[in-house]
C-alpha cells in the first residue's frame, strides 16, 4: 500500500501555463523518490501541490487511504525544506527547531529534549543560542532540516535544499541527508536539477519535462536504459 499516492495530477495557471500536466506516482514509506528536469519543468508545483501550497486543477493527494484534497497545509503533516532555508531571523537556532511544536502546545521540555537531540544529531548541539545571521550557509540549512526532522511528519518534501551552498558543503551536506532520511523510514520526495544528487540520494528518479513523467525507475537504470532522447540527454552517458 503507497504511502504517498499522486493521481493524475494537473496544475493550470493560465490557458498556456501548465506546469503539472498529468502526474501519477506512489511513494512507500522509506523510498526516496527525486524529481529530477531542468528548470521549469514543474517540480516546484508538484511539490507545492503535495503540500496543499497549491490547490490541483485535476487529481488527488492522499496519504494512505486519506485523500488530502481538502485538507489544508498545516493540518497534512507533511515537512517542507525550502532552498532558501525560510528560518525566523528573530528566533534563536532552538526556537528556530521547536516553533512547529510550540504551535502544537507540546510540553516546554519535551520541546526542548526533542530540539536538542535533533540538533545533536545534525551537528548544530553547540550552537542552539545563535540567530540565524550568526550561522553559515551550511549551517542555516541544517537548522531548516532539524525543523523538519522534529516534527516527525508523515511525509518529507524537500525542494532543492543543497543549491544554496558550495561544491564542497554540498558534497557534505548531501552526505549527511542520505543517512538522515534513510533511517526516518518515511517517504522523500526530493526536488532537483542536480543528477549527482539524484543519481546518490535517491532510491527512484522520476525525469520530468514539461509536466510531465518522462521515466520513473531506480537511478542506475536511468542511466543504463534511458527512456527515450531527453533523458538520455539530460543524464548523460554512463560514468
Ligand atoms: P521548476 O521548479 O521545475 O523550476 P516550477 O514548478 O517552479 O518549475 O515552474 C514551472 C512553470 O510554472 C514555470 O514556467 C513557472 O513560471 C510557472 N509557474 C509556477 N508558479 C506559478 C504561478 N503561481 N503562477 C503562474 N505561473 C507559475
Ligand atoms: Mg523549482
């Protein structure tokens, strides 16, 4: 049973704005599953559409047997982490990682034992006091994983989440994601324009073009067995 189920999905912004034309895809539980095209292709609106940040001209959500049409954002239990990092700058690292617990009225110390073992975990245990504009790059998007993680959703979307930084801390971070996300045993839905990243993170690749699937399979077969030339293109040949 598909933990995650996108049916025939579609967004239409305007008459000639399709982004998301036709979508169908199952996620299991501990499957990590890349979106993978170039720009505009429409990953961030299939993302978006997951979240309820989008409502679908055509299709469905569901998690389970719950269709999550009409469910709104917040009540999904899904986690978002944007390029961007959206992090409060107001906020402290720690509050920074427990804001979406204090919204659900858990306990101050279980809030706080939960924030400390996240942060621990992701290497940011020493600096929970900080504001955001005291931290790297690196660091602020470790903090927007940590606020993911300690919710403990259902589901984990992630759009883009290494682009912000360099090569080096990429290669780092994208190390680190792997062995976060394998041992959450939720389904990852993964954004990116990256192969290397697809091509490492991903237990499936979905290549998109023009809203539309254009190969759904493991990430070594999308190399050895391309589905037609834009994948082809688009991965390149076999290293
Ligand atoms: P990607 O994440 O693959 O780069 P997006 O999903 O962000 O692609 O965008 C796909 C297309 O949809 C783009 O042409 C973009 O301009 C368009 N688009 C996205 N959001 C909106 C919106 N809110 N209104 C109109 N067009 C949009
Ligand atoms: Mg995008």
């Amino acid at each position: 049973m598909a933990k995650l189920k996108l049916q025939n999905l579609r967004k239409q912004f305007a008459p000639q704005v399709v982004p998301v034309k036709d979508i169908s895809l199952e996620i299991e539980d501990g499957e990590f599953l890349t979106l993978l095209g170039p720009s505009g292709c429409g990953k961030s609106t299939l993302l978006r559409l997951i979240a309820g940040l989008e409502e679908p001209t055509a299709g469905t959500v569901a998690v389970g047997e719950r269709n999550l049409n009409k469910v709104a954002p917040g009540n999904r239990n899904m986690a978002m982490v944007f390029q961007s990092y959206a992090l409060y700058p107001h906020m402290t690292v720690a509050e920074n990682i427990g804001t979406a617990l204090k919204i659900r009225k858990t306990p101050s110390a279980e809030i706080q034992s939960r924030v400390a073992e996240v942060a621990q975990k992701l290497g940011l245990g020493s600096l929970l006091d900080r504001k955001p504009r005291e931290l790297s790059g690196g660091q602020r998007q470790r903090v927007a994983l940590a606020r993911a993680l300690v919710r403990n959703p259902d589901v984990f979307l992630l759009d883009e989440p290494l682009s912000n930084l360099d090569a080096l801390l990429r290669e780092q971070v994208r190390a680190e994601l792997k062995q976060l996300f394998d041992s959450q045993n939720k389904p990852v839905v993964y954004v990116t324009h990256d192969q290397t990243e697809a091509m490492t993170l991903s237990s499936k690749v979905a290549v998109l073009k023009d809203g539309l699937v254009q190969q759904l399979d493991p990430p070594r077969r999308i190399y050895t067995h391309p589905a037609n030339e834009f994948v082809a293109g688009f991965v390149g040949s076999p290293q």
